[in-house]
DNA sequence: CGGGACCTTGATTATCTTCAATGCTAGTGG
DNA sequence: CCACTAGCATTGAAGATAATCAAGGTCCCG
C-alpha cells in the first residue's frame, strides 16, 4: 500500500465531514454513522483510472485527499476533464462518469469507498440530517456541471479561470481546507488548461494576467486569493 | 387555453412513451400506468418562463410538443442554453434547473406536469420496466450534460454542430419524430448558437459550411441528414 | 406597403491556438 | 558535486478560429 508516489497517509475524514456537514446540518450520530459505513483507505498514484463509467457497477468513492477527474480523452489527443472531484467530495461513477467518463487520478490520490453509506441513504435508514445533507451535495455536483457548461460556452479566458477559482474557494472552505483565502491547487496548467477548454499556452497568460492584476497569487501549488470580490468582478454574474 | 401562438394541441403523448420505451422495455401495464398519472395538458407561448430551478419545488413536467431550454442569462446580454429538451423528454426542474438556472420555451410548447409520475416511481409503486426505463431517461439527460461540457470545452464550431445535430437524430429517433434522417430544428440561428456557445453569426457561417459539404440539408425548421455516417466523420470521437 | 424577425454577407478585429524555443527546478546517476 | 534529464512554466511569433460591426436581403404578416 505503501508507493514511491504516495503522499502521507490521511489522518481523518474530516474533509468529507465537514463538507458534508456544509450542504445540510448533521447531528453527531449522523457523523459518526457516515464515518462508520466508509470503507477501508485507498492509495492510487497520479493519472490513475480509478472508475470507469456507463454501466452504472462502480460503487462510490469518498476522496479523502488528492485530485480526480472525470476525463474524457478524444482520439486525436484532446481532452477534456469535465469535473474534479477534490478532498471531501463524493464522487459516483454511475453518475459522474456518464457517457464514457473514466475517473481518473489527477495527483495522487486517496480514496474511500461509499457504497454502503450511499445504500444506506438511498435505503432511508440513514438519519433524516445525513440524507438531506448527502443529497444537498449531490445536487451541488450537479449544479457545478451546470457551471461548467455556462463558463466553456459564454466566458471568455479570463472570466472562465476567475470563476472556477472561485468555485475551488467556495469548495475548499466548505472543506475546512481554505485558510484566509489561500487554496490548494497542485494541478499543472496543462490540467487546468483541460477542465477550462483552454490551450496550455494560453491558459498560462490567463494565469499571468490574473497576477499581474493582483487577483490572485499563485505559486508551487498554492493559490492565494487577497480580494474574492474583486476577482468575482472579474467574472460575469447571472442576470436577475 | 387557445391562444395566438398556439400550434395544434397535441393528440397523444406518443413521444413520451416511445422515448421511454426506448430507454427500457415497457410492458402494456406500465405504458397504462405512466399515462393515467400525467397531469393535464398545458399551452405555453414562445420565450415564457415554465419552471425555476434552485430550490427543488417545482414538479417534472413531460414536454408533450415544442422545444423547452434550460437557460442562463448574465448580466450583460449573453446567454448559454444548458440543456434542450424536446417533445418525449421529461425536464425535472429540481435537477436540470440547479445553479439557478430558468426552463424557458424556445418555441410555443406543451406540456404535462409528471410529478406523480416521478412519486410514484419513487415510491417504488411503479413497475419494475417503468422504474427502470424512468431511470435510465434520466441517466441520458446527465449524460447529454456531459456531452455539452466536451463539446463546448473541446470541439470547433463545426464539430460541436455536427455532434449535436446527431444526438438530436438519435433523441427524435428515440421519440419517433425522426423519419428518414429528416428531424425538425424549429429554432432560430440564435438560439443554436446560444446553445453551442457560438455567436450568431459564425453559427450561420457553419450551417452554411455543413451545407456546402452536402452534410446536412437545412430549411424551413427542418433538418435532413443523408449520411449520418458521413457527418459523423466531422465529430471528433472518443478514444478507447 | 411597411415593419419586424430572421438569415446572410463582407470587412475588421479580437481571442485563442499552434509552433518552436528557452528557462527553471527537482531528481538521478556518475 | 556535477552533468544530465524530464517535466513544467514561460515566451515570442505566426496563423487560425471566432467575435464584432455594419449592412443588406428575404419572408411573412398586419
């Protein structure tokens, strides 16, 4: 279990608990069932598969640390990662990994399985707060895929890098893994560049743009965000 | 309940049935069942606002004839058109409208409020063939969201067109609306390049090359594909 | 006949991609 | 300790793709 690409073994599911705990308000005997339904931890090196889609078999994962995507790789070379899926979040194959996605790992990467405390929701023997809180985080994945639509076909380069930062704020506080508005991002810009629809090159002047407006500071895997409303100006906002 | 813009009242809601038929054998009793719960017809003018998303209040509803969208507006004019649903598919406001997003007719519409339907398919008083074709018509749906992020993040103008204008055959064949390779797109230019994340103006320029290229025949809100093998050579396809 | 909605066209500009290097840094083996 | 390498970030230049601007054109309808 132990690999040269590992990183150090999570202490806690914390992340998935308090993510959870964002979308829908548990009581301590909902937490400790989740915890207690959540398989044994899962280490997998970077640009992993880790899941395979369509046929709906795969149980889902809890990731407890690292990055995964859901990634669809075109003949020609192209790709495009449609999601990622960051410590705390649920990812469930027979959903996320429609039409053909493969999960796979972006750095390394560790997960736990869910398929029992996905059951136990669905099976209604799950505490009234933990199935309101596992479905409201359901329904976040499926609204940020609506993001990802509107950001690919109406932003431009700029606004498009700005508000997935913000969605990446938004999630890692949600997380507990935002500290003053710093975040983890060890993703390379060709990565970045993939979920964004953007070539590598130019996703890396997009990058520089945003520095040298001061939006962001972004160095060795931590992005540092001074100002969220003022980033979040640069990013358009839904008509009323 | 008549009114201007109508166009004829629906006689059946055979495309209903075919397309979820389509997703999942269905016995005589299921096809009874699913009928008998629909909600009444309801008229509804072009460009009108049917369903808000957000808090998972609203009822499903079966598109019965037209074309409704779920849409984003910003601020400053643009649009992106998340999803299309046409007559036979069922648009779940609690789901395809999530992110804030707003269900609008694109053209004049009909439809009929299924949330009995989708009780009683959860309630699990439904058949098991109803159950399960119900389940995988929704699966399509998220799996057509993901399509639209590849599309939209990877796919050139011309290759997001023609990609879409295939699943639009496969989704009127399923419906029986298709005959032939000949399937209705009664929508204005703006409206597809709202939906495929293009301007005006080169949505008319890639119609007009598929065109040239003896890719599609285009006129009058009807759409005429000769070789879908031949356009499906301008999508780029997924690797192994 | 006039007006409006939609489609089409040409010219210009902006955004983004591609190509081809160059630098940087961390890891590797001599 | 020092090449040497590999992966990633960065840069410049050139070209492609798509947006924008500004007219016309067509068709339908009142």
């Amino acid at each position: 279990m132990t690999a040269p690409h590992e990183i150090h073994r999570p202490r806690s599911t914390l992340a998935f608990e308090k993510t959870l705990a964002s979308y829908g308000a548990l009581a301590d005997a909902d937490l400790a069932a989740a915890r207690s339904v959540l398989g044994a931890l899962q280490s997998h090196p970077p640009d992993k598969q880790i899941g395979r889609g369509g046929r709906g078999g795969d149980e889902p994962l809890v990731v407890v640390e690292g990055w995964v995507g859901a990634v669809e790789p075109l003949e020609d070379g192209r790709r495009q990662i449609v999601a990622l899926f960051i410590a705390g979040d649920v990812l469930d194959p027979s959903i996320d990994c429609a039409a053909g996605l493969t999960a796979t790992t972006l750095t390394a990467a560790w997960t736990m399985p869910a398929g029992a405390l996905r059951a136990a929701v669905e099976a209604g023997c799950a505490g009234d707060g933990l199935r309101r809180a596992w479905r409201a985080a359901r329904a976040a994945a499926d609204a940020r895929l609506v993001r990802q639509v509107v950001r690919l076909g109406r932003m431009s380069a700029l606004e498009r890098t700005a508000e997935f930062i913000l969605e990446l704020l938004d999630r890692q506080q949600r997380s507990g893994l935002a500290r003053n508005g710093r975040i983890d991002l060890p993703l390379t810009q060709e990565v970045l560049a993939d979920h964004l629809g953007l070539s590598v090159v130019h996703m890396n002047r997009t990058l520089q743009q945003l520095r040298r407006e001061g939006l962001i500071v972004y160095r060795a895997g931590c992005l540092l965000i001074p100002d969220p409303d003022r980033l979040a100006r640069a990013a358009p906002r839904a008509a009323a």
